[in-house]
C-alpha cells in the first residue's frame, strides 16, 4: 500500500497489555480491526505482552521483520504515565519513553525510515522528546495523545479510522478525520526542518554563530600559529565558510535522522525559515 505521505505498509501490527478491566473494550476493537485488515487484504498481527521483557522481545521481532522486507504499521495500545512511560499492565512494569523511542528507531532504521506508529497511550507523544538531527529518527511519523485518550474515545474513532485509511490510502486526512485534536502528529521531515532551523539560529548565525567562530578561532590559533595579518583574515575567512550553511549540512544530518528517506527541501527552504524566526526576534 503507498500512503501519499511516503509511507509504504504492508502490514498492521498491534501490541496491548490491558489491564483486567480493559478485556472486553480492547477485545472488541481488535475484533473490528481484524476484521477491516482481512476484508482489505492486509495482514494482521497481534502481540499480547504481559511483562516488560516479551515486550522487547516482541519489538526485537519486529525489527528482524523489518529487515527482511515488513513495512509495518505499528499500533500500540497501552496505558502509558507521562513519568513512567508505558504500561505493562500484566507485571506492573513500564516502559520508558527513552526505551520506547529506542526500540522504535531500530525498526525505523530496519525499515529504511518506513515505520508508522499509532501509540493510543496517554501521553505517548512524550517519545517525541528522544528525537535529535543527530540519531535516526525512531519513527517516520508517530500519532499519539499529548494528554490523555478516553476509553469511549478509541472505542469510536480506532476502528473507523483503519477502515477509512485502507478505503482511501490518505493517512493524513484520515487522521484529521478521525484522531485530531485528541491524537498529535509527528512527521519527521518536519521535525527536521525544524530541527536544522534551530541548530543554524544556535550555531551558525547571529550571537550563536559569533560565539562558534570567535571559539573556533581560538583553537585552530593555538593550532596553526598565523604568523602575519593575512595569515590571521585567511583562518577568520576559512572559519566563516566552515560554518556557513549549505546544502553539505543538510545532506550530512539528513543520512542519519531520515535513516535512508530522501529529504524533501533544500538549505535555501530552511533559511527562509531561519530568516522568519530572525524577524520575529527583532
């Protein structure tokens, strides 16, 4: 199946661990759901994890999955604390969000920056906070409540939204449809956009960047020794092209954090943004 987005799925894959009381709601909307993903056509798996350790080993199995071909889209319905992280509600043990994201950047990067994830826990969109421009991306797009998610909530919206997004490819308007405001969106080319926005406004430009070339200055001095004048402006020259953004500093971030993805913009798409976030400093 190819989302718009450029998401490939192949699968659907759903972790739980519901706590007693949860069986029957959870039990129901599996059924649902299973029942929308074989009239489709699209492979269903479940993953019931009673302990933090089949958890892993759940993720562990994925991610070898992964690399031999599955696209999945991942769902992962839980309690989750905003302290603790996620819930296994079977030994009483959780998760953390650094964990969490962790486990999901070895399946993105498996997948070659491929990996969707639809967390319905309570505050899940804290996995977020893991995300640097300096390690792979845990996910290629996350959907998760910042806040918390009702029961009568997931039970209306959870299957409707499966059996829209099969029937019409569109996982972004189906999200606006059915998940939006409750559930936020991550999607990591726009996270690195904003990411590489802030590095420049920190590092290479303003009172940031005169800090980075007076520091680096300093060094390559005790260094190099420049013995005339025009030794010294040839170093402060060769420092300013050194930190000056290019399209060189976008394509090295964008190997790592899109983890085999093709970025869609270029250093001058970022700069317009670094240039708006100037003039609203003023």
């Amino acid at each position: 199946m190819e989302i718009p987005s450029g998401l490939t799925m192949n699968s659907l894959i759903w972790l739980t661990s519901p706590r007693p009381d949860d069986e029957g709601w959870t039990a129901r909307i599996i059924e649902d759901v299973e029942t929308t993903c074989r009239a489709n056509g699209v492979p269903f798996q479940v993953y019931t994890v009673p302990s933090r350790a089949l958890l892993e080993d759940a993720f562990d199995k994925i991610a070898d999955a992964a690399r031999r071909g599955c696209r999945p889209l991942l769902h992962i319905d839980m309690h989750g604390s905003i302290e603790h992280g996620l819930e296994i509600a079977g030994s009483k043990e959780f998760m953390s969000w650094p964990a969490l994201a962790g486990k999901l950047r070895g399946i993105n990067m498996a997948t070659g920056n491929n990996t969707c994830v639809i967390a319905a826990s309570c505050f899940a969109f804290n996995a977020i906070k893991q995300v640097s421009i300096t390690q792979a991306s845990p996910f290629f797009m996350l959907v998760a409540p910042e806040d918390k998610a009702t029961v009568g909530f997931l039970e209306a919206k959870t299957a409707a939204f499966y059996a829209e997004l099969f029937s019409t490819q569109d996982i972004m308007q189906t999200i606006a449809n059915h998940l939006t405001p409750t559930m936020k969106t991550f999607h990591c080319e726009r996270m690195f956009m904003i990411g590489l926005t802030r590095y420049i406004l920190r590092y290479c430009v303003g009172k940031g960047g005169a800090e980075r070339k007076e520091n680096l200055l300093t060094d390559s001095v005790a260094v190099a020794k420049p013995q005339t004048q025009g030794d010294m402006r040839a170093l402060r020259k060769s420092i300013k092209n050194a930190i000056k953004p290019d399209q060189a500093l976008v394509d090295k971030f964008a190997a790592v954090f899109l983890a085999g993805k093709r970025c869609g913009f270029t250093i001058d798409d970022v700069m317009k943004q670094v240039e708006a976030a100037q003039a609203l400093n003023k």
